[in-house]
C-alpha cells in the first residue's frame, strides 16, 4: 500500500480557467522500417521513436502503431540488470511490441518459421537510448535480449495478446542453446 499524505486547503482559490492549455504541435512522423528478404526477417517492424526533451527531462510515445487494427491490451515494463541476458523465446500467437527508450541493449531475433522466405535469418539490433524504438516481433520469431550497459535498465512490452497464466503463449530455449547461431558475450 503506498504511503497516502492528504491535507485540504480551503483558502486555495483556483479553477480549471486558470490553467493555460498546451500550445498545439505538429506531430513528427516517422515511418516504420518493414523486413525484408535483404535485411529484415519478414514480418518484423522496427519504428524510431521520438524523444520530445526540455529542461525538465523528456517524452516518448511508446504506442505508434495503428489502434484500430492492434490495440493495446496488455502492458508491462521489464528491468534488467547491467549484464543479464533474457532467451531465448518465441510466442505462437502474438506479436511482442517492444519498446526501448533508455538503457544500452542488444536485441537479437532468429526466424524459425519453415515457411517464412528469411527462415534461418539473424538480425542483431542495439536499440535503447541513444537508438530508442518500438520491435514488434511477429509469431514464431525467437528473440532474446542483453543489457549492455552498466546500470539498470527497462524496456516495455505491449503484447497484441493479454498474458494468460493458465496457458501461456511462451516457448522457451535456454541462452546457450547450440541451435540457435547466436552467444551473447559475457562480461
């Protein structure tokens, strides 16, 4: 239970009229990279996200692909320690929408799909706050992650999918399983 602190302040005059509302903007877009047999696994979409920053810190939308066809459903943040490997993992109904804003991570993706034309195809991504962007990783694409960097840090998920305890949509191989063409280096 968190800690509540409440007082009333009756001589407080103030009124929703008091307020200034936020001068309107133009919203930066920025178009989606799609796989392709040259360069990405098929399927998998990389979005550069925006970092909207004045003196008091910064800003980023997470949710920017289309709500009409994928809303939000279920939303969780992961915190990973400086060094700490996450894989390897695939899920059969989902897409996994991840999206790295802060931290130094690796992110690597491997396409087990027999009849995908990038079967067998690797990409290795560092995203995080020097590159922050939002991975969504289509079914069936294994996919594990390092933090690089010497703090801790998160990144969020928004599965198109909400987590079911009772039957979880992850299938999971151990880091150092020899068939996936990946080591993640150890410090």
């Amino acid at each position: 239970m968190p800690l509540i602190r409440s007082a009333r302040f009756p001589e407080a005059a103030i009124a929703p009229e008091d307020f200034k509302d936020d001068t309107p903007f133009e919203p930066r877009p920025v178009p989606a990279q799609k796989g392709s047999a040259q360069d990405l696994i098929q399927g998998l979409e990389i979005v550069p996200l925006v970092r909207n920053q004045d003196a008091r810190g910064a800003l980023v939308e997470l949710s920017v692909f289309a709500q009409e066809t994928e809303p939000v459903v279920h939303v969780y943040q992961v915190f990973a320690e400086p060094g700490s490997v996450r894989a390897w993992v695939y899920h059969k109904r989902q897409y996994d929408r991840l999206a790295y804003t802060n931290g130094d991570f690796e992110v690597v993706l491997f396409d087990i799909r027999q009849d995908s034309p990038t079967h067998r195809m690797l990409n290795v991504l560092h995203v995080g706050e020097k590159h922050p962007c939002l991975i969504r990783v289509p079914p069936l694409v294994v996919h594990g992650v390092k933090n690089r960097g010497a703090a801790l840090a998160s990144f969020v998920n928004m599965p198109t999918r909400r987590y079911n305890a009772a039957h979880p949509d992850k299938s999971r191989l151990p880091k150092n399983d020899p068939r996936i063409p990946y080591t993640f280096d150890e410090r």
